[in-house]
C-alpha cells in the first residue's frame, strides 16, 4: 500500500504541473473573426421535465449574434408541462420536417415550427433518456454542425460565432465550449458581469468549473486529449455523429460519444482534432443544495466507471497515447482509485495515528498544487474575458484554499459511493431539480 501511494503521489504531482505549465504559457486567446462565413448550426436541447427552466434557454437564444442557425427542442415525454410551457412560448404548429432516419431512438410523436421564431423547432417524442434525444435531433437536423446544449444552459451572445470559426480549421471535428455557473452572473446594462456570490456550495462550483476548464480542458486540448466534451455544450459535425452511430444510452453520454470519436479517428488513421474552444461560452444553473449535488456527482462518477468497464481494455489498441494516458492515469487512478487509498490514509491518520508521515506528505502536496493550479486558472479566467472584480478572485483564491477541507473530501466520498452505485444499474436521466431562476437573459 505504501508503494502506491508514493507512485500515485509521484503522478500526481507530476500531472498537476504539466496542467499548470500547459494552460499558462502556451494557450492563446483567439480573436473573433467577423469576415468567416457562418456555417450551418443546429442547436440541441434535450428536455425531459424542464418546465421551469426552458424559458431561460430560449430567451438567451433571441440575443444571439448569428444568423444561420436553428433550434430543436427534444421534449423526452415530459411528465410536466414542458410541452405545453413550450407552446405558450413558441405558439407552435405542426412542421413538415422528417427525420433522415439514419440513428434509432424512441418514437416521434410530432415535429412542430415556431410561429413566433422560424428558426425554433419541437420535437415531441415517447420518453428514451438523453441520449435517446440527441439521436432524434440529430436525425432531424439539418446542419453541418450540430450543437448538443442542456435545457438549463444559456448561450453567451457570441458563442455560435466562435463554434463557427473553429470549424473553419479543416482539422477539427469536434470542440467543446467553456460552461460557467449562471448564478455567478448578472446581465447590467446588456454587460454579463461575473460575481464570486452565493452560498458555499455554489462557490465551490464556480471554482471547480473555472479550474476545470480552464486548466484541465485546456491541456488536454493541447495534446488532442480531450477526455470528455461537456453535455452542457459541445459541437460535432452531423455526419460525424452518425459514422459512430450517435449517442449511447448510458449515464454519461457525453464522455461516451468523446471516446466513440477518439476510437473512430485511430480507426480510420484520421488526423483530425476534437478541441476545447475557452471563447465559446454558455451558463448552466448548477445545485444549490447538497441533495442535488450530490445526485449529479455520483451520476458523473457512473458515467466514468461505466466507460472504464467498457473502454479499458482497448485503450492502448484503439486509442492515441495521449487519450489513453489521461483517461486510465489522470482520470481512473488519480481521480477514482486514489479517492479509496486517500480516504484510508486520511482515517488511519487521524484516528488511529498511523500513516502520519504519509498524510503530512499527501496534504502539503495537496495544499502547494491546489494554490498554485488555482492561482493559475485565475488568471486564465481573467486572461479569456471573466470580468470579476479583484476583490472576487482574491475572496475565490482563499475560498479555494478554505475548501479543501470541507467540498473537496465530501467530493472523495461522493467518487467512492458513485463507484458502488454504477452496478445499481440506473440509466435515467438522473434528474436534479433545477429552479430556473437565474438568466443572463
């Protein structure tokens, strides 16, 4: 046991400068280029029991700067009244829009046109899950790109401009965009301004996503390594999707279809990229309670272990180095495996005074690389356009140290118990509740 903790502590603190170093001194902020022509987008939104917060998704689609776009709403058999809240908002009709019939999903009931929007479409269809969804409109689509969007997220008025000018880049296939916490942001004066405000656990949200994508996304972009494109806002081309036969019905759709991808590019001996776009951005409402925190962590933990299963034993046949390293290294043992030997050094330490030396060692390598990653991402977060005030990133550096006593070891439990409960066996959507109360609209 001991061996291993000093190889994992090893890795770890060497995956942790390569996430510091990356991000910091070879990213670049990518200028808007307004003279690209526009091409074909079709925005996603699966919605299953959205009533609440579909509104704010639609609102922040009216402000949009582009032009050659269209939306579908996937309504998943709501059990509430999404379908009805979506005709009061769109005053739809019946459409003569079909499906190409080229991805399976569960039956459409009716594809609706917006009469107050052209380019906002509904689908209603028997109830599938998620996935299920985005293979519907993706069949219905009629884009190049495809965009897959949660019906709680809210797309930043430039966001299909930088989607656009990225696949400009005949290289890439697929990117991931940059989601914030909508409840850390505020529209003034038709400015979003950012705000480090709310309770603890949303605090602690907002630095994780600024960490995350930030550091995490933008190192593994650098190496065409990209682990997972977030649910909440990714892009693909539509022919694409349907070569690796769309989404798969699992807990974690999105980090399924991101290694579908990868496999089929080695397959095919593509030299294509999937990218993390940071100027591309949406807000997604995250919990506020530790109830529903608590539902999607552990419904992201299965979705990791559910891939693993599936995906180990191919990894270094199927999938590029770079892929293979930060799925099984960073993400398996460094971010699964690690969860149950640090929680066993951190009981032993404190109740039965053994394994001191290592814990002292574990938390001082914790401590250093937790200051220095969030200092770093701080100033990747100013360096791409987050407007906080200097009082906020000061008050999220000490948050961020403050923390790692308190969110970061519930977030070990939480890896530990999503682990076990991946052989529940629950495929669903896994609600959380959502309040829609928070727009940049």
């Amino acid at each position: 046991m001991q061996y291993f903790f000093y190889l994992s502590t090893f890795i770890f603190i060497g995956f942790q400068i390569i996430y510091t170093i990356i991000p910091l001194f070879f990213s670049k902020v990518k200028q808007l280029n307004t003279d690209l022509s526009e091409k074909t987008i079709s925005v996603l939104v699966p919605a299953y029991n959205e009533e609440l917060t579909i509104k704010n998704c639609i609102d922040a689609m009216e402000g949009l700067n582009y032009s050659n776009y269209e939306v579908i709403i996937i309504n998943d058999g709501s059990k509430d009244q999404t379908l009805q809240k979506l005709n009061e908002l769109l005053d739809l009709s019946i459409s003569d829009r079909e499906a190409d019939g080229k991805l399976n999903y569960a039956a459409i009931k009716g594809i609706y046109r917006s009469k107050k929007y052209a380019n906002i479409f509904v689908i209603d269809k028997f109830n599938g899950g998620k996935a299920d969804s985005l293979n519907a409109g993706i069949d219905c689509a009629n884009s190049d790109i495809v965009i897959t969007l949660d019906a709680d997220s809210m797309l930043e008025i430039n966001s299909l401009k930088y989607v656009s000018q990225y696949f400009h880049n005949e290289e890439i296939i697929a990117l991931g965009g940059t989601v914030k916490i909508v409840q850390g942001a505020e529209k003034k004066d038709g400015v979003i301004q950012d705000k480090f405000t709310g309770k603890g656990i949303i605090k602690s949200q907002v630095i994780s996503y600024i960490h995350g994508f930030y550091c995490r996304k933008l190192t593994q972009s650098a190496f065409n390594s990209i682990v997972v494109i977030s649910g909440a806002f990714g892009a693909f081309y539509k022919n694409l999707l349907v070569d690796v036969n769309g989404f798969r019905s699992t807990v974690g759709e999105d980090i399924d279809i991101t290694l579908k991808i990868h496999e089929y590019i080695k397959a095919n001996n593509l030299k294509k990229k999937l990218v993390y776009a940071p100027e591309a951005v949406c807000y997604t409402e995250c919990p506020e309670n530790i109830t529903n925190f608590y539902k999607q962590r552990i419904r992201w933990q299965k979705a990791y272990v559910d891939c693993i299963l599936i995906y180990w034993s191919k990894l270094s046949r199927k999938f590029s180095f770079g892929v293979s390293i930060f799925f099984a290294i960073d993400g398996f043992v460094l971010g699964t495996l690690t969860a149950f030997t640090t929680i066993f050094y951190l009981i032993q330490g404190l109740f039965i005074g053994t394994n001191l030396k290592q814990m002292i060692i574990l938390m001082s390598s914790v401590l250093l690389i937790n200051a220095l990653q969030i200092g770093v991402s701080l100033i990747l977060c100013k360096k791409y356009g987050s407007n906080y005030s200097l009082k906020d990133y000061i008050r999220m550096f000490v948050f961020s140290q403050a923390e790692l006593l308190t969110y970061r070891n519930l977030l070990l439990y939480m890896n530990i118990v999503g682990t076990f409960k991946y052989f529940d066996n629950d495929e669903g959507w896994g609600f959380v509740e959502r309040k829609g109360v928070s727009s940049i609209s």
